[in-house]
C-alpha cells in the first residue's frame, strides 16, 4: 500500500525509512497514514474533502477507541515499540478528521503546522500539542494528549454538524 500514498505525505513520523518495524497486527487503524488524501490526488486529482467523508470520520473514531484499549495495555507493559504505529496511525487520522471538519484537505505534509493554525475549528493549544506529538509519537505522554484531542475533536465536531444542519 505504499505505493498508494502521494509521495507528500510519505515523511516521519508517518512513514518511517527502515524496515525493521515491529508488525503489530492488533491495529485497528484500518487506514495507512493520509491514505483519504493521497486517494484523492492520485485518482480524482483534487484536493476537495472525500464525498464520504462524514462516514470514513465516524469510523475513525471508532477505529481510535478500539484503538485505545491496546495502546493502554502497551503503555502499561511499557512496550513503545508495539505503540509507535498505531498512535501513528491515529494522529495522522486526527489530522485528517480536524481538517475535514473545517471542509479542507492537505495536499501535503510541508508546513502542516502552519496550515493547522489556519483552521478555525480546533481543539485549544493544538499547536503545542500537535508539535510534542510529531516529535515523540510513541511515548505515554503523547497517548494522553491525543486521547484528549480526539475527544476534544469528536465533540467540535459533532457540534458543527448540529449547528450547520439549522
């Protein structure tokens, strides 16, 4: 599958160089990282939000609350390796789902920082977060701040989907 990727958001920590990775095939994270907006690029040349996009969101949330529970126990068993690519996995979705929810897609992973700061809906100092999380995906500290943003995001986004219905 990655081949699949657009070769722009093939970068770290999203897509590591070596090939020693431990498989770890209790991921729940069905998706590779950015795998929506490279699908996108590649076969629709576009750079809208997917069609579907409500849907893929709702099983991203989903997939992150499974995704959870084994992250806790290899957090608990202090197993970082077995941890690194499922948090991954689930903040390149958060990603994806807060710009969705701000109707927009990245067309790449240059100045992702930059572009968060655009967005007008956001969990608060996401900035700072979103930087811990880039540098040390697979540490505890980093499962606690994205656990809170995926329930800080699945209420913001909930909330806009009520308010843009009326």
């Amino acid at each position: 599958m990655p081949n699949m990727i657009h070769e722009d958001f093939i970068v770290s920590p999203f897509y590591l160089n070596n090939t020693d990775e431990q498989q770890n095939d209790e991921i729940k994270i069905t998706n590779k990282p950015f795998y929506y907006e490279s699908k996108q690029i590649k076969d629709h040349k576009s750079v809208n939000v997917p069609s579907e996009s409500d849907e893929i969101i709702i099983q991203m949330f989903k997939e992150w609350k499974e995704e959870e529970g084994y992250l806790t126990t290899y957090f608990k068993q202090r197993n970082r390796k077995l941890a690194y690519e499922p948090m991954v996995r689930g903040l390149a979705n958060f990603i994806s789902i807060l710009t969705w929810t701000n109707n927009r897609m990245l067309s790449n992973l240059n100045n992702l920082q930059i572009e968060l700061e655009k967005l007008l809906i956001k969990p608060i100092n996401l900035d700072e977060r979103i930087g811990f999380l880039l540098k040390q995906p697979d540490h505890y500290h980093s499962f606690i701040q994205l656990s809170g943003l995926y329930t800080e995001l699945e209420k913001l986004y909930y909330k806009q989907k009520i308010t843009s219905s009326k």
